[in-house]
C-alpha cells in the first residue's frame, strides 16, 4: 500500500513541517468558525480532513490559500508565516501551494492546454514550448493527452477535473490542496478522477491535504486522518485506525454516517 | 470669469425654462408610457400584418436621432405649436424603448399564467388587463423611470426648434449678457440636482421589487 | 431644380459631412471606452477614496445632460481660457458622457465573472494585472458588447448636435441641400436614412465582435 511506501517516508525528515496552524480562529461576524486551531503536516505527508458539513474544512483550505484571512492566529507554510502579509509577500508564499476547487474552476476563454501553460509562462516565466510540454506530459499523467486543443466547456465533469489537476501540477507545487474534488462529479466519472490521484501519490512525494467523502480513496492516500469539530481537531490518527477504532464518539458517530 | 450677480440675475430664467422642461418631461413620459405600452401589446398581435410593419417602425425610429425627427416635424407641420410638437416627438422616440421594456416585462410573466387565464376562461382583455399587465407593469417600472430621466436629459433637443425650455433660455441669458460660463454652469448644476436624487430612487426602486 | 439633381450634384459634400459625423463618433466612442474601463475598475478599487472619486465622476456625467456638457465645453471653456476646436468639443463630450454610461456597463460585466473565476487565478498565484488581463477581462467582455452596442447607437444618436456647434456634419449638409432645394421632406427622410443605415452597420460590427468573443469562450459555434 502507499502509505508503506518505504522511499518516501525515509526521504522526509522529520523536523521538516510543510504547513502549521498556530492557535488560528477564523469568525465570520460573530460566528467562530475554527476556534483556536493548532496542526502540523510535515512535508510529504498526506493529510485528509474529515468533519460534519460546516466544520470548517474548506475554510481550512481556503485559509492556506490565502484566499481568506485569519482573524487571529499564524499559518505558516515551510516555516514562514504569511498571516496578514501584503499581497507582493502573499503571492511569494502562494508559490508552494495549488489547489483543486470542487467546480474545477476551469478557464472558459483558454483551450485546455493553455489552462494549464498560462500560469507557468505569466507566473514562473517558463517560455511558451517548455509550458507546453510541462502541460503535456501532465495531460498524458491524467489521460487526456488528445484533448489539449478542446475547450473546457466541450469536456466532461470528470475530465474538466483531471484538467483542473494538471493545470495545478504545472506549477509545480510542494502543497497541494485538494477539497472535494470528485463531490460536483456523476457517480460514473469519481472513479476516474480518484485513480489520477492515487497515481500521482505514488509517483511524486508532494504535500498533500485532502478533504474528502471518498473514505476509501482516503484509507488508500492517507498517512494521517484529521477528524475536525466545533472549529478543533478533536482526532487525529492513521486511517487504519481512525477508521476501524475510532476514539472519540463524535467521530464514531460521523464515520457511522458516512461509511 | 464667475459672477454671482449675473448668475443671481440669469436664476429666475433659467428656472422657468426649467418649468417648461419638468412640463415636457411629464407629458412626453405618458406619451411614451401610453403608447409604449400600445406598442408592446400590439406586437403580439396574431398577424404578421401588424407585428413586421410595427417593428420596422420601431427599429427605424429608435436608430435615428430625434434632434432630427424633432426638426423634420416642426419644418413640415408649421402652425403647429413647438412644445407641442416637442412632447409628442419626443414620447413617441421614447415610446419605442418603453415598448421593449414592456415586451421584456410582459415575456416574463410565467406561462403558466396565460394557462390559467385560458382555463378560466376570461376574455382578452380581462387576460391582458387583469392578470398579465399587472404582473409585467410591476417589474418594469425602474426601467420605464429610467427612461424618464434620459428624456428629461434630452429634452434641451426642444430647445433647436424654439421651445424656450431651460437650456433655450440658458443660452438665450448666457448670448445676452456674455455669460455662458455662468448660463450653463447653472443649467447643468439644476440638471444634477434633479435628476440624481430621481436616479438614485429608481435604483432602490429596482432592489425593492427584485425580490 | 429637382431634388435628385441636387442631391447628386452634391454629393461629394454629403459624403465628407458622413466622415465629420462617423469620425466623431468613432473618436467620441474610443474616449468614451477607454474611460468605461478606467472609471469602472477604479469602481472597483479597494480603496474607498478611488471608488468615491469614479462615483463622483460617473455621477457627475450621468446627471448634467450632454447637451449642456457640449454647450459648455463650447461656449464657456473658452471663458476660462482654453478654446478647443468645435470637432474636440464635441469629442469631448461624447467621450465624458457616454465614458459615464459605459463604466457603469464595465463594473456589471466585471462584477458577473464568477468570483470562483478570481480564486483559480490566485491559486495559480497570477498577479493581479495576469488575473484581469488573462481571465477576468476575457471573460467579460462579451457581456459587454450589446450594452456598449447601445451606447454607441445612443451617440451616434447624438451627432446632429456637432451642426449646432459649426461643425459641416452629415445634418448640416443636409440642410444645406434642403434649403437649396427647398424639398424638406426628401432632405430629412434621406438624412433620416443615412442614420439608419450607419447605425444598422455599426450594430453588424458589434455583433460580429460579440460573436467571437463567445466562440473564445466555448460558448458559440466552434
Ligand atoms: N464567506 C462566509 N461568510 C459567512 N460564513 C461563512 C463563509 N464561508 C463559510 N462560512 C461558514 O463557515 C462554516 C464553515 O464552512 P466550511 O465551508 O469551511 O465548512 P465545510 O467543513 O467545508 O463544510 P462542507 O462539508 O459542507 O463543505 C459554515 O458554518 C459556513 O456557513
Ligand atoms: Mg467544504
């Protein structure tokens, strides 16, 4: 299994921390949404986030994006904090990290491939043929090699999402973020996204924080299950355990409901 | 290069051709309110005999300038009072925007509604009058205040074919006395004045009856 | 002289008053674009003081009608000491009138892109110019051509008002023939016709314009 994966958990050192949430609250208004929140993800590791419907897991995500602000608190990602850093800053911080939306959030004015090429040539100053064999190999990673020159409205769901992933793979970054992605797709279509997943857990030794309702494809990918209530991690544990003896009655309670 | 004596002195003159544009600008609005509304209506009729000629009209009459209209009727109808022919030019210009908005309203109102006029049977004009009008009518009111306000901004077209609306009389003032600096300094303050406070409604207006 | 006869023989000045007018339209519409899209992403700016400022100009314009504006910029900028030629008045005012209108068409069109549309541009961490240029803008602007398509029938509209202010336009030239010939009905119902067919293919142009847009975006015919 890949958790057992031997040549990537030797190749992450342990002090190495890819991403901590010290003491971090979010409120919208008056509604606390992550309530001092403290967790650590080292490099490499991958993380699933699992939790009732509004305990806050995409703000977690969307946090880390930078594409919400911390009411108190610091997110630091490879050892730098970024909380309430400029935009300039911000953007030197975003680097490391890409993120696949649950609606794909494709491009509707760009052909496929240059969904995937705009980012590397305008943001890391690839040159257009290099970006364009970055983006496709990426295409060959997740099977749509022959749809490059298609436009993302001509694709299906599934395909928009795989698309979505390379087009966050070109950038090449250290975390990437990954919320429901297969939650907007047709039953038929998951299986399909979720294996371009696995394959690309297995070949690369990326950062990866995952909020899924896939439990099986979270067994397959995860080192860690975070189990997330009332705005705090209430559990946290290898899924092998989370999973068949969980502590906590909440998270036995939530299990229960969606296994 | 701004003399309040001369502005205090142009005041009274302007504000009453000022009273003329508010008079312009109300009658042409129910022109075109009314006959906006006839034309909508009519461009449903069951015929294409009425439907294509009345869309030619409307399409030729909204592409060309009403400055233009304005002078073609006052030249070829003379005898005929200017503010007169003004108000009718004008609202009937206008008419075939408020027709649109009409058409648009009225192409909102569900299907289903006609569908429970026909099971009831009512007559047409009880279709019309007492079920669709009143559901389309509603929605549509900003946008018919909006064309009220564009009118009231184009109505010192009037003022090319003698009308002494505000404008006419602004620059009458500003030619006599060499004070078009403080002529249509005043001019555009009162058209400010008026029309942003009236916009600013209609907007609220529009928010209201979104819901 | 009957009125054909005229109307051909002068012919070569009708044409150059259809330049004057097309030319000011055009000019007035480029003035006009350039500050839709100033005024309407200044409307947007974070800051509060930008976005006052743009609400004020943009009220400003909308509200004191056009005709007053190009009657100013006529007969009292000189006051002031700055004369422009009628034709740059005119421009002007066109420009500052319709560049008011048309803001306000900027900001809806800029306003109905996704806001998930912005959230991929910073995941992809595109710098804010990248995001309008690349994503935001290309995405918008179909939505804005018949709404600027509009405008532009409005200001074409509005032209006549250059032969109030001297200006040898298609209406002045018209009136000319009319008076040489004394035959106001034909003089109007052709000047009348020239609107439309101008307006009628400055509508084409538009049209085109937003069918390709749309094709870029998936939407029309591939
Ligand atoms: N922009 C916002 N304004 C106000 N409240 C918000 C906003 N975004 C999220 N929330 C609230 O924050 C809480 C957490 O939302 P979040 O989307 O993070 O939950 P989630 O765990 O991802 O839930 P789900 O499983 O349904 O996706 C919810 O109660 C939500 O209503
Ligand atoms: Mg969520």
């Amino acid at each position: 299994m890949l958790t057992d994966n031997p040549a990537r958990k030797t190749s992450v050192s342990p002090v190495s921390t890819a991403v901590t949430f010290d003491q971090v609250v979010k409120r919208y208004g008056d509604h606390t949404v992550l309530d001092h929140l403290d967790f650590e993800v080292r490099q490499g590791e991958r993380v699933t986030l699992i939790g009732p419907s509004g305990s806050g897991k995409t703000t977690i995500l969307r946090l880390l994006m930078t594409l919400e602000r911390v009411t108190e608190g610091v997110i630091q990602v490879n050892g730098q904090p970024f909380s309430g850093l400029p935009e300039k800053q911000l953007r030197r911080a975003r680097r490391h990290i890409g993120m696949v939306f649950q609606q794909f959030n494709l491009f509707p004015n760009m052909k496929v491939l240059d969904n995937i090429t705009e980012a590397p040539v305008q943001v890391l100053g690839l040159s257009r043929d290099e970006a364009a064999e970055r983006a496709r190999d990426l295409l060959d990673l997740v099977g749509l090699a022959d749809k490059a020159d298609v436009h993302p409205t001509r694709l299906s769901g599934g395909q928009q999402q795989r698309v979505a992933i390379a087009r966050a793979l070109a950038m090449r970054p250290d975390i990437l973020l990954l919320d429901e992605v297969t939650s907007a797709l047709d039953p038929e279509l998951v299986q399909g996204v979720l294996d371009v997943l696995r394959d690309i857990a297995q070949a690369t030794d990326i950062t990866m924080l995952c909020v899924t309702h896939e439990m099986g494809f979270a067994r397959d990918i995860s080192d860690r299950v975070l189990m997330f209530d009332g705005g705090r991690v209430i559990e946290s544990g290898p899924p092998e355990r989370m999973f068949s003896e969980p502590e906590h009655e909440r998270t036995r309670d939530f299990l229960g409901a969606v296994l | 290069m701004w003399d309040w004596h001369t502005a205090r002195e142009g005041l009274p003159l302007i504000l009453h051709g000022f009273g003329i544009t508010l008079l312009a600008t109300a009658l042409g609005s129910l022109v075109a309110i009314v006959l906006g509304l006839v034309i909508a209506v009519l461009g449903r009729a069951p015929t294409r005999w009425v439907r294509l000629p009345l869309r030619a009209v409307v399409e030729f009459v909204r592409s060309t300038p009403v400055m233009i209209q304005l002078f073609a009727v006052w030249v070829l109808a003379p005898g005929l009072d200017p503010l007169t022919i003004g108000i009718v030019v004008l609202g009937l210009h206008y008419a075939m925007y408020t027709s649109e908005v009409y058409r648009a309203g009225i192409d909102a109102v569900p299907r289903g509604q006609w569908e429970a006029a026909v099971a009831l049977s009512l007559p047409p004009i009880r279709t019309w009058w007492g079920v669709v009008l009143p559901q389309a009518v509603r929605k549509v009111i900003p946008a018919l205040g909006n064309y009220v306000i564009s009118m009231f901004k184009e109505t010192p077209f009037l003022s090319v074919i003698t009308v002494n609306e505000m404008v006419h009389e602004a620059n009458q003032f500003g030619s006599d006395n060499f004070a078009y600096m403080e002529a249509f300094t005043i001019a555009a303050a009162i058209f400010l004045i008026a029309s942003y406070p009236t916009s600013m409604l209609m907007r609220k207006l529009e928010k209201r009856l979104a819901h | 002289m009957s009125f054909l006869t005229a109307f051909v023989r002068s012919l070569p000045s009708i044409w150059d008053g259809i330049q004057i007018t097309v030319l000011a339209t055009l000019l007035g519409a480029l003035l006009a674009l350039v500050l839709s899209f100033v005024l309407g992403l200044a409307a947007r700016s974070r800051h509060l003081l930008v976005r006052g400022l743009a609400r004020a100009v943009v009220e400003f314009f909308r509200g004191t009608s056009l005709y007053v504006q190009l009657f100013w910029l006529f007969f009292a900028l000189p006051i002031l000491g700055f004369k422009l030629v009628p034709l740059a008045c005119a421009v002007l005012a066109f420009g500052l009138n319709y560049g008011a209108y048309g803001s306000e068409v900027v900001r809806g069109a800029l306003a109905a892109v996704p806001r998930a549309q912005w959230e991929a541009t910073v995941a992809l961490n595109m710098t804010p110019w990248q995001r309008m240029r690349k994503v935001i803008l290309p995405q918008a602007w179909p939505q804005m051509i018949p709404p600027f398509n509009n405008l532009l029938i409005q200001l074409l509209k509005s032209t006549p008002l250059l032969s109030l202010i001297t200006v040898s336009d298609i209406t002045f030239q018209m009136d000319q023939l009319r008076s040489a010939t004394g035959d106001t009905k034909a003089a109007y119902l052709v000047l009348l016709v020239i609107y439309f067919v101008l307006a009628y293919a400055l509508t084409l142009c538009m049209n085109g314009l937003e069918a390709l847009g749309k094709a870029r975006l998936g939407q029309g015919r591939a």
